[in-house]
C-alpha cells in the first residue's frame, strides 16, 4: 500500500486506508443488499466492519462503527419490508454481538499497546542513560556517534559506543552485544561503566579487553543459565595516543574499521589474527595484541557494528562499506555518518532489520579551525537603509 504504520502516544497508528476499511465496507453491504435480491444478505460485511476498525481505531471510532453496522442492518430490514421475519432477528443480532466483541478487542488491544509503550519508554531511557552522545571533540579529535535502530522510532538493542579521554590518549570502544532488549541493555551498561573505569586505570589497551572479558564473565555468573555461546559480544578497543599519527587496535571478533584519508583514500584496519568476542575466553586463550595503523592529519577513523555490513538490497546482497564510501570526501566526521546510514537507508529501501552504531573520529589538520563556520547560499536581504531608492 506504500504506507507505514507510525507510533501516536504510544501505541501504533494504522494507515488511513486501513482505517477507512470499515466505513467502506458498510457502505458496500449497503449497496450490495440494494441491488441484489432478497435471498442475499450483507450482513458479513456490516459485522467485519467493527471487528476491522477495533484494532487500529479510538474505541469511539469503534462504537460509531459497530452503531453504523447496526443501523446499517436494521435500515434495509426496515427498506426490505423484512423486519418481521426471523432472519431480520438472528442478523441483527449477530451484527449487535459482533460489535459488542469488538469493542472489548478495542479495549485489550489499548492496553496492550499502553504496556508496550511504556515498557519502551523505559528501556530507551535506560539505555540513552548509559550510552550518551559523546562530546564532538574530546582530546584534539572530531568525534561524531549514531545509534540507529532497525525499528522506527525504537532505541533499544544492544549496540554500543563509548569515548574517552585518558591518560593515554583517547580510548574508544564499538562494541554488539548479542541479543535485544533489556537484557541487552543491562550488559550494554556493564560493558560501558567497565571500559570507562579500566580506560583510565589500564596501562595498556590490552588491558582494557581483558578488564572487559571479567565484566562479562561476572554477569555470566550471576545471570542463570548464560553461557558463553549465548553472553559474547564483538567489539573493537581503540586508542589514539596524542601527538602520535596512529591508533592502536584490540579487535575482538568485530567488523574492521576503515580509515578514511583526506584525498578520498580508504584503508581496512584487519587484524592480523582473528580473535574471538569478548566473553568467550573460556573457549580458548589467545592474549589479545594491540596492533597499530596509520592515522594521519586530515583521516578520519570510522567504526561501526555489523548492521552496516549486514544490510542487504532486494536481491539480497550485502552492503560492502568499502565500496560504497571509497573516494568520497566528506567535510567531517559528523557529515560521513550521515552520509552512511543514509546510503544504507537507501541501499535497503528503509528495510534493515538490524540496528547500527556508528563512531567516527577525526584527525584535524593543522591550522584547522575548532568548528567549521558555515556560509549562508542566500544573503540575507539589506534593511531599508541598505536598499537604494
């Protein structure tokens, strides 16, 4: 039908079509019994008709309805001549049952949708409280973050994202918990107050991961019946040390990180060796190692989880980042982010069904300017004394 359902208060909002379904189908019994012979009857039209609107209309659009379908019913009786016979009983009856059931549809499906409302409402500001928007320059860098959730409107997942500025440079982390949810949500809080405290604690990047890897394997213990193969989450540590043009990665199972250059040259950060995610070191012990790439003056540095990566088209390819953002130049990290998830919006048809964390950091150049001033394309128009006569 080319339209969406979107969220009222709440709960969710059908299409006008759908919701102008029952008026139609009134309208159409009505026409039906006129033209047709005695011996057919409209009547399954005029009782789906409340049973239609029950789901995606106000319970009074649902009480107008059902009263229309009566009244509907009980006119052409009346037209017909026929309001004496059984048959005149037993449908309008049925028509008054249906309607009645409707109404208590109308009402449970309210509640439901109030309950779920609100339940989200929790869990998004739970997680905006433990994954807030980092400041756009944190230790000399640009820094832009996205959170966009594979559901309109929804903000919960188990995505991650977190800067800070240490001792040792400026540490980042990407990481994606598996799993959605609450669930998700509290390891995602775990995850983030454990990085923050080993960033600033940790010598070494390397130590940050393992610090990480305990979090995680604490909440397994505490959480009943989660095992490594169901708690694990992918993540890629990364530190930028000051006055350095480099940045050190730990990758831990996680999609690799690009470097975009200012000529419009990409590069893939891959690791040497695969690592597994964090939270599985109980299936085997391979110390992490921190390897270093290239971060020159003007590059921007961009990670992401796999929602990126695992987006497809309608012929089901998946979405290669490397390809679609080679030899783009963007103005700053803020405006490559954009550029990306709307290019995966539009690579999609707006139908990714995974969400997507996004952070990119950039090096400035030297001389460049804290914050971009902007021109306007349009001058303003002079004032009365700048107007000539």
């Amino acid at each position: 039908m080319g339209q969406e359902w979107r969220d009222q208060g709440g709960v969710r909002r059908a299409p006008w079509l759908v919701r102008a379904l029952p008026a139609a189908m009134i309208v159409g019994g009505v026409i039906f019994d006129l033209l047709t012979p005695p011996r057919f009857t409209a009547v399954p039209l005029f009782a789906a008709a409340p049973l239609i609107a029950a789901p995606v209309v106000s319970f009074v659009t649902t009480l107008l309805t059902g009263i229309a379908a009566i009244l509907g019913v009980t006119g052409l009786h009346v037209i017909n001549l026929t309001f004496a016979q059984i048959t005149a009983f037993t449908e309008t009856s049925t028509v008054i049952t249906v309607a009645a059931l409707a109404l208590l549809i109308n009402r449970v499906v309210w509640r439901s949708g109030q309950r779920l409302a609100s339940a989200r409402v929790i869990a998004e500001t739970a997680q905006r409280a433990v994954l807030p928007a980092p400041a756009d320059r944190i230790g000399g860098l640009h820094i832009a973050a996205r959170y966009e959730a594979a559901q309109e409107g929804a903000f919960i997942g188990g995505d991650l994202f977190a800067v800070q500025d240490t001792p040792y440079g400026v540490r980042l982390m990407v990481g994606d918990v598996r799993g959605k949810g609450l669930g998700a949500v509290g390891t995602v809080a775990i995850l983030i107050g454990a990085f923050r405290e080993a960033a600033e604690q940790e010598r070494s990047l390397e130590g940050v991961g393992q610090r990480l890897e305990r979090a995680l394997k604490r909440e397994g213990t505490r959480r009943e019946g989660l095992d490594a193969m169901e708690g694990f989450t992918t993540a890629v540590l990364g530190e930028i040390p000051r006055g350095r043009p480099l940045v050190r990665l730990v990758n831990r199972g996680h999609p690799e990180p690009l470097v975009l250059h200012a000529d419009g040259g990409l590069d893939v950060l891959e690791p040497p060796q695969a690592a597994l995610p964090l939270g599985m070191g109980d299936l085997g012990d391979w110390p992490d190692r921190a390897e270093e790439y290239p971060l020159p003056d003007g590059a921007t540095l961009l990670l992401y989880t796999d929602g990126v990566t695992e987006a497809r088209d309608a012929r089901g390819v998946f979405y290669d980042p490397v390809e679609r953002l080679g030899g783009r130049l963007f103005p700053g990290p803020g405006e490559l982010l954009d550029a990306l998830v709307d290019d995966v919006r539009r690579y999609t048809g707006g139908g990714s069904n995974d969400d997507m964390a996004l952070l990119a950091v950039g090096r400035p150049t030297r001389g460049q300017p804290e914050r971009r001033r902007t021109v306007p394309v349009v001058p303003p128009e002079p004032g009365p004394e700048g107007r000539s006569g």
